[in-house]
C-alpha cells in the first residue's frame, strides 16, 4: 500500500505506530500518530525495503492459493520498488528479479489461459486476489468494465487498440480487448456503436463474480529483468527475454539492437502484455516518459491529438485543502 501511495502522492505521511485506545484524556498523545506528517520520498521507499526485508525469510517458499504472500511475491515487490525509487537500482532489480524465475513459476502456454476462468493460481500467477463469487467472497469489479447495463468509461482507448493492431498482435488484443454493438444503448465520439471495445481480461461478468485479479505474474518480472539487463548494458540478453515474451503470442523476435531501442521495444511490450493490469502510468512516470507519451497520444483514425497537457506538476496526486473541516470548526 505504501508503495502505491509513494507513486501517487510523493512524500506522504508514514503511520509505524499503532493506535489502541481513543479519548479525550490521551488526545494530545495520539493525535500526532493520527495525522502525522508527510515524510520524504526516501523515508518511505526505505521502511518499504525494511518491510519486505523482513517478511522475506518469515513467508513460505511456494503457495498454491496465491493470495498467501510468497517469497515471488515479495521479491517481486522488491524488484519494482528498487526500479521505481531514485535512483534506481539495476543490480538490485536483477537480484529480486532472478529469485523470481528462480522459483515455481513458468509462463502458461497460451496467453488467454490468463484470464479464461479456468487456469486460476497459475504456474505464471505470483500473486493474486482469490474470490469465491459468493456474498462474503465476490469481485463486485468486473462489471465496471463490461457491459450494456450502463455506459463504462474506463473503456480501451484508441491508441491502445492501435497499438495492438500497428504490432499485428492479434492474440493479446483479443484476449485484453472486446468489441460488441451497443446500438441504442449510448453513443461516444471516439467509437462507433456498431464496434465498440470493452476490456476483456475481466469477462466472468456474474454478480458477485469468482473471478481473481492477477497483480503479480511471472511475463512481468521476464520484462523487468529484460529492463534491467539492458540498463546495464546487456542487450543481447534483454532482447531474449523480451523475444520468450513475444514468442507466446506468435509474434517475431524484437528488431531493436541499440539500448534506446530497447527500451522502446520493453516500453511497448510491457504495455501489450500487461494493458489493464495497472502497470502502465506507473511503468511512464518511472521512466520518465509519461510527458512525451502522454501528450503525444492521437485520435486512431483522424491522428489529431488528443491535448491532455500533462506536466510535471500533473505527475502526482493533488493533496485536497482541508477548507469543509476548517469552515464547519
């Protein structure tokens, strides 16, 4: 959770001390563990290594419900950590990444065994949400995305379907990307009704719906080694990972051959493979692409753009003013 806060506020306030009791009498005790402030980027990247480190030797090597933390899951966390925080840290990316694909996992033969129903704890899952589909046990989330009840707006955008189709990658989109006619149901400017794209990863639609959310799997960590190897130089062996990649899903190896290149080549791939899965702002921002991506996104079909004037300033959360509390106090 820290991790996330880190990456959408910045410095934010770091709470390692739990509050039992609440009165009047131990207010002025408390009520800086309460509303603690804002600590630096650095502090709170470090308690979260002191935190992983420590659950690394207390959690179990190999789970078959991936929602029990692993030893994957917490060096996979570790990994993205040390390659996020400033600055970041290749040789440590490659350590956590190794004892990643060191361990019981494999990529699945077939890229939509992912997100079929049918192949749930996966030898390619680290980590992920296990649900039930009953009352006390359901993802209440999978019709956000999908559906003719009411018009979703977390809908694929024109440039991701263009992506998909400019790499000729027929087997990921299908599997992340639905089009159905939503003929008098709603209209939008940038779909037709006829053709209009839902995401698909999410497609158990009952509700209270069983189907699991995948955070952490082993394509990721094969890409964020293939990252780290070539920021150290080592192209020859980033280009084999990110081709093992591509590989399952019947496309031909990269042709990139310089480090700019590659990072280019893993930028897209990294956006192919996991499109919905919540890597990709963070994957920009980390990078420092998030800018020139961002801003240089097209209407797919007319090519005018699409104006989002992202800058540095838009590159984490606002933090609200307190105006509500102050007026009613």
């Amino acid at each position: 959770m820290y991790f996330q806060l880190v990456q959408l506020w910045g410095d934010v306030p770091l709470q390692l001390q739990e509050v039992k009791t609440v009165s009047a009498s131990n207010l002025p005790e408390i009520y800086p563990l309460l509303f603690p402030a804002r600590k630096p980027v650095s502090e709170v990247y470090q308690q979260i290594i002191a935190d992983l480190q420590t659950a690394l030797p207390n959690v179990k090597d190999n789970v078959s419900n991936k929602t029990i933390i692993s030893k994957g899951a917490v060096n996979t966390l570790l990994a993205k950590v040390y390659a996020t925080m400033e600055p970041h840290d290749w040789s440590k990316v490659l350590q956590y990444c190794n004892d990643v694909i060191a361990g019981p996992y494999s990529l699945l033969p077939q890229y939509d065994q992912l997100w079929d129903n049918a192949h749930e704890n996966s030898s390619e899952s680290i980590f992920e949400i296990n649900y039930d589909g009953t009352s006390s046990s359901g993802n209440w989330g999978t019709n956000m995305f999908r559906g003719l009840d009411w018009k979703k707006f977390n809908i694929p955008s024109n440039d991701l379907v263009k992506a998909f189709e400019d790499e000729g990658d027929v087997i990921r989109e299908n599997s992340s990307i639905v089009f159905q006619d939503v003929t008098g149901h709603w209209s939008d400017t940038h779909w037709p009704q006829t053709n209009y794209p839902f995401l698909n990863k999410y497609r158990a639609l009952d509700q209270p719906s069983p189907q699991n959310y995948i955070y952490f799997r082993l394509a990721d960590v094969l890409l964020l080694k293939a990252e780290a190897l070539n920021e150290n130089g080592d192209i020859t062996n980033a280009a084999l990972l990110v081709n093992q990649v591509r590989t399952r899903v019947n496309l031909p190896n990269t042709t990139a051959t310089t480090q700019d290149a590659m990072r280019l080549a893993i930028e897209k791939e990294r956006r192919l493979e996991l499109a919905f899965e919540g890597q990709r702002w963070f994957d920009l921002k980390r990078t420092g692409r998030a800018i020139a991506v961002i801003n240089g996104v097209t209407n797919f079909g007319t090519g005018v753009t699409m104006s989002y004037n992202l800058d540095q300033n838009r590159l984490v959360w606002p933090i609200p003013k307190l105006n509500w509390i102050k007026t009613q106090s």
